[in-house]
C-alpha cells in the first residue's frame, strides 16, 4: 500500500471514529459542546485557601474544632493548588510531614491520630466539593489513601475504690469544689461525654420523670434517666449561678458564665497532683464513661448498656439488637442500682 493510500485509509478509520462517537453521544443526549464546556468547567476548580473556609462554615462547630487545625495546615500547604491537583501519594507525603511533627507525650502512639485525622479533613473537603459539583467522586484523592487502624484504647473502667479517692480530692481541693463534684456525678450516673454536659440548658431538666436531654456528637439526641438527688442539685445549681434566667448553658461558673471544657482540663490536672496515678495512667473525664457502662454491662447485659451510652450505629452490631434494645425504663431500673436510689420510671416498670 502506497503512502497516499495509507493516509487516505487513516483519514476515513478516524472519521469512522469520529461518526460513531457522535451517535454515541446523541444516544447520551450529550452534546459535543457539553463536553467542550466540561473540560472547560475544570479550570474553574477553585483552590484550598478560597475552598476550606468555605467548607468550614457549612461543617457543624464540633467538626469544624476537630479539623480545623488539620485545615490549616492543607491550606499552608496547597494554599494556591486547586482541589483537583494533589495526588494520593501527595496526600500520603503531607500525612507523613504531619506525623513527623506531632509532639510526643507519654500518651502518643507515632503520630496514627494525626495522620488520620489529616485524611478524615481531607475526605471532609473533597466531599463537600463533590456535592458542589466542582469534582467527580473519582477525584477524591483522600479516599485512595487508607487511614491507619486503630489501635485498641487503654482506657478502662475504674475500681471503686479508684472513684471513692477521685470524688473525695474532687471535694477537697480546688476553687469550686460544688461545681466539680456536679460534674463528676453527671457523668458518672449518665456516662454523658463531655459535649453533652456542656449543651445542658435548664429546659433540658424534666424533674418529674428525672430525666435529662442529652445532645451529643452526631446530633444525637435523647432522654436520659438521673437520680432525684443529681435532679435536684442540677436545679439548684441552675437557680444559684442564673442559669435559669438566660435560658443558655447550665453548668457555669460562680462568675455566671457558661463553663467551657478547660475546666475538665484543670480539673483533671488538679486530680493528678494528689492522686499520682491518675496523671500516670492519663486519666480523663472519658474514663467515667468506661466505668459506668462496663458496670451497667456486667449487672444488667449488653442492651441496656448500648441504649445508656446512647449508641445507635448499628454498622458494628448484630441484626439481634433490633430485637433486644433497652428502652428508659430499662436504664432507670439499672440506674437506681447503681445510686441506689428509687426512680419514678424504674418503679412503673415493676
């Protein structure tokens, strides 16, 4: 075959190509100029440092603390990079500069939080930038890298013994003893976390029933069961410190302003200057969360002790807990257990 003839042949296979490509897209309902304007549209991806914040203020408050200095450090980074330019190996890189910079305490475990907590940022802006339309979900290069796995969690219940010493320094030392050892029973009888106590308003009370609306992470919302003597010094301490009048925040300082979690921080401190183990051991107020439910778990089974801890994912659980969930009279009963005070739900279940 002569060149010509070969040139001649190439131009008619290309304009084959190019006639079946058309009734492709006509059977798409897809124009050629849609897809001109597509290719066009990329060059509109907008770049980290004019994106984040505006994911930062469409994320909840809670998400927006926990990523925030995670952000930062993308938009230091990419500042001036569109979405749509780094890499999963340049993710993977930025990941390992983040670990390599965590500052090591007794408690760190090589940087694994950080490095999943970049990731989980990352994935958080990519998906809002795909629910924009500004990417397709196969551009996300946050979901080809793989988090690492969590490692099991040292925390654990405590011995009797171990609270008894907690509540007694708890309300012996420090500039509100009042306030401390409030908080201390809140999250022992509800294993709240410490969002949950900070969202407490005084209409959250209901003192007929001793119950309290919890709202956690995840915007999770409930009742929970208190005993009439935690009722009772929640309202006290709502009328004393003018709770009651602004309808905000219940737990406040003498001062009147709503407490913040700094004062877990201080107080925990405080608890391990007397108590040495408990700074050795890194204990927190997370820890009275593991101490209630492991107690709940072992008195009175597993149900009642996944509705007291307000779990409802159901990713990690058996199709048996459809059946056996715990409802408020279950979690009053056990509760009056373990205060060993009578609760107006437990004693209509009898």
């Amino acid at each position: 075959m002569s060149s010509c003839d070969a040139r001649s042949s190439g131009a008619g296979g290309r304009a084959a190509d190019v006639q079946a490509a058309r009734l492709v897209l006509t059977r798409m309902g897809v124009s050629p100029e849609e897809l001109v304007n597509a290719r066009g549209q990329r060059e509109t991806v907008p770049v980290f440092a004019e994106y984040v914040p505006r994911v930062a203020e469409a994320v909840s408050v809670g998400t927006c603390r926990a990523y925030r200095s995670y952000w930062n450090r993308v938009v230091r980074e990419w500042g001036e990079r569109r979405l749509d330019e780094p890499t999963p190996s340049e993710v993977r890189r930025l990941a390992e500069h983040v670990r390599g910079q965590v500052v090591h305490r007794r408690n760190t475990r090589g940087g694994r939080c950080a490095v999943e907590h970049l990731i989980a940022a990352l994935r958080c802006i990519y998906s809002h930038a795909v629910a924009d339309g500004l990417l397709d979900e196969a551009d996300n290069p946050a979901l080809r890298v793989r988090k690492p796995r969590r490692l099991p969690s040292t925390r654990r219940g405590l011995s009797d013994e171990s609270m008894a010493a907690i509540n007694r320094v708890t309300g012996q030392t420090g500039n509100d003893p009042m306030l401390d050892t409030l908080l201390l029973r809140l999250h022992t009888e509800t294993a709240c976390r410490r969002g949950g106590a900070l969202a407490l308003t005084s209409a959250d009370l209901d003192p007929d029933q001793c119950v309290v609306l919890l709202r956690e992470k995840n915007d999770a919302v409930r009742w929970q069961p208190v005993s009439p003597t935690l009722m009772r010094h929640l309202r006290e301490h709502a009328e004393q410190r003018d709770a009651e009048a602004s309808g905000d925040a219940l737990l406040r300082y003498r001062s009147g302003k709503p407490l913040t979690r700094r004062r877990y921080d201080h107080l925990w401190h405080r608890l391990g200057q007397h108590l040495p183990w408990v700074a050795t051991q890194q204990i927190s107020t997370h820890w009275l969360r593991h101490t209630t439910l492991t107690w709940v778990e072992r008195h009175f089974g597993y149900a009642t002790a996944r509705a007291w801890a307000g779990h409802t994912d159901t990713s990690h659980a058996s199709a048996t807990t459809t059946y056996i969930r715990a409802d408020l009279a279950d979690i009053a009963t056990a509760l009056a257990a373990l205060t060993g005070e009578e609760h107006p739900l437990a004693e209509s279940r009898q």
